[in-house]
C-alpha cells in the first residue's frame, strides 16, 4: 500500500498543478480591477492606483504572474488580501476550522442518518417503513440548502425561538456555557447540510444492499445459521459500502458549495463566506487561494475513498 500511497501522492502533484493553472488563468481574464474603489476617489490620485498596479504586478504578462504565485505559494507565501491587508494564509487558517468542523459534522450526520435508515430500507423494500423513508429521501435532496435554512430559521429561531441564526465567534461564555453555545448555533447549518447529504446518500445505500443481500453468499451466511442482524451488518452492509464510499468522494465538491451558501445563510464565520465576501471585492488572491485549497480537499477526500477500498473489501489490493 505504502508504494500505491506514494504514487498516487506523486499523480496528486501534477493534477493540482494544473488546477492551479486553470484557476489562475481563469481569474486572471475575469473582468474587475481590485483598486476599482480608488478609481472612483477624486481624493485618490490615479498614479496611486497604478503604482499599486505595477507594485502587485498586475499588468504583467499572466505566465509572468502565475510563475511568481506558484513559486511564492511553494514558499509558503500566499498572497496579499487587497480588501483585508492582511496575509492570505492568515485568513484562511483564521476561518478553515469553522468550515471543517462544520462539514465534518455535517458529513457524519449525513452517514449516521443514510446507512441504518438505506439499510433497514433494503431489508424491508417496499414497506411502509421504506415508503416514508424513499417520500423524504426524495423531498430532502430536492430542496436546495438555502430554502431549507430560511424553513430552519423560521421554524426553530423565529417561531419557536429555540435556536439562534446568527453564528457568533465571539462568545463570552466560560466553561461548559461556551461549549453548550457553540452546539447551539451549530446545530441548524450541520442539520441543513448534513440531511441534504443524507437524504441522497439514503437512496445509494438502499440501492448498494438491496443488490447485495440478494447474493449467493448471503444467503449461504444465513444457511450457516448466522442471525440476521450478523449477515446484515457483518457481510451486506460491508460490501455495500464500496459504492457509497465513492459517491461521498464525489459528493465533497458538492459539500463544499452548499457550505458556501449555507455559511452566508446562517453567517458562520467560515472559508464560504470569505469566499463570497472575496468575489464581491474582487479580492483575486483571497478568491485564488480557498478555490485551491478546495481543490486540494477534494483530491485528498478522493485518495482517502480511494484506500478505504482495501479496508472495506479485501480482494481489492494495491499495486
């Protein structure tokens, strides 16, 4: 496994090296100037905004312009925030946190909910159970995160006034309080992303033990005297899973943009609304650092995907 891990890490390289290009060449024909603001100042002589132009190197050549980004972000520089005039990676490591916690959450909710529900949905097809399970599934993957979050925030903020829908990073509580606070607020934006990737993960693990449990080799488990529940959990679900694994591997792409709409609807202080607040600015080196560093998280979680194969099925072996 170890020389599989290493080549793919080795692939991994030239792949992000040419998003990087693409992201980079895409932003850098975008229309928008960052010191528009200036322009539009009488107070603000127009040889300010163009030395700031030629300091930041932004009429040179786009090959010129990417080689000096890559090389810097190699170094570990990445960049100036025009709108912020703080360092790029500053920001990012201020914000990525909140992100990750709450997609991590979120994604675990999304399997804590999809496989015993798909599960008990493909020992029981057609039931009632299956039915109520297949009619939510279906209404839950259909409704886009921003309406199911403005539905959350009427619900539980303003007509029950359980939950707060304003995520704040600045809470002033101590002990057990802060912890309990922090819950709180995060409760609405995880269920929000994580039943919108449940729902679908719902019908995919449904549909992966459905084929499953129909095999010669279950039904010799359950001709060995194995109890249900073993032949089920043990040998269905397991090999079920292959399927589902990689579709959470395409689904993080997905993730990462309903993150971006759900951080502006409950304002998390997170990379998503960083992101939006960036494109409003056109802040190019905010924009072209967290769509990289997305794409890395996507290249990573696919990896991973990638060497739960060999724990999930033993057959599978790397070479």
């Amino acid at each position: 496994m170890s020389r599989y891990l290493l080549r793919r890490l080795l692939i991994s390289l030239p792949v992000l090296a040419g998003i990087s290009l693409i992201l980079f060449t895409i932003l850098a024909m975008a229309p928008g100037d960052p010191f528009e603001e200036l322009a539009t100042n009488p107070n603000v002589p127009a040889e300010v905004r163009l030395n700031l132009r030629a300091k930041f190197g932004l009429d040179d050549p786009i090959g010129v312009r990417y080689v000096r980004w890559f090389s810097s972000m190699l170094r570990g520089d990445w960049g100036f925030s025009f709108t912020s005039r703080v360092n790029v990676d500053t920001l990012i490591l201020q914000r990525l946190p909140t992100t990750l916690i709450v997609l991590g959450s979120a994604q675990l909710l999304a399997v804590l909910v999809a496989l015993p529900v798909g599960t008990l949905s493909a020992v029981r097809p057609y039931s009632i159970f299956d039915q109520i399970a297949t009619t939510l599934a279906f209404i839950g993957f259909s409704l886009p995160t921003f309406f199911t979050g403005l539905l959350f925030i009427l619900f539980f903020s303003i007509y029950l006034d359980w939950l707060p829908f304003i995520y704040r990073a600045d809470i002033s509580a101590t002990g057990w309080r802060f912890y309990w606070e922090h819950l709180r607020q995060a409760i609405m934006p995880v269920a929000v992303l994580g039943l919108f990737q449940g729902a679908a993960l719902t019908r995919f693990v449904r549909s992966a033990v459905l084929d499953v449990i129909r095999l010669d080799y279950i039904n010799t488990a359950r001709a060995k005297g194995l109890s249900e529940q073993v032949t089920i959990t043990k040998h269905a679900v397991r090999n079920a899973l292959i399927p589902v694994v990689t579709l959470m591997a395409l689904q993080i792409p997905t993730i990462f943009t309903g993150a971006v709409i759900t951080e502006q609807i409950f304002r998390v202080p997170g990379v998503g609304s960083l992101l939006i607040s960036a494109i409003l600015a056109n802040d190019t080196p905010v924009i072209m650092a967290i769509t990289f560093v997305f794409s890395c998280l996507v290249v990573t979680f696919n990896l991973v995907a990638d060497l739960l194969y060999g724990w999930l099925d033993p057959r599978i072996s790397y070479r």
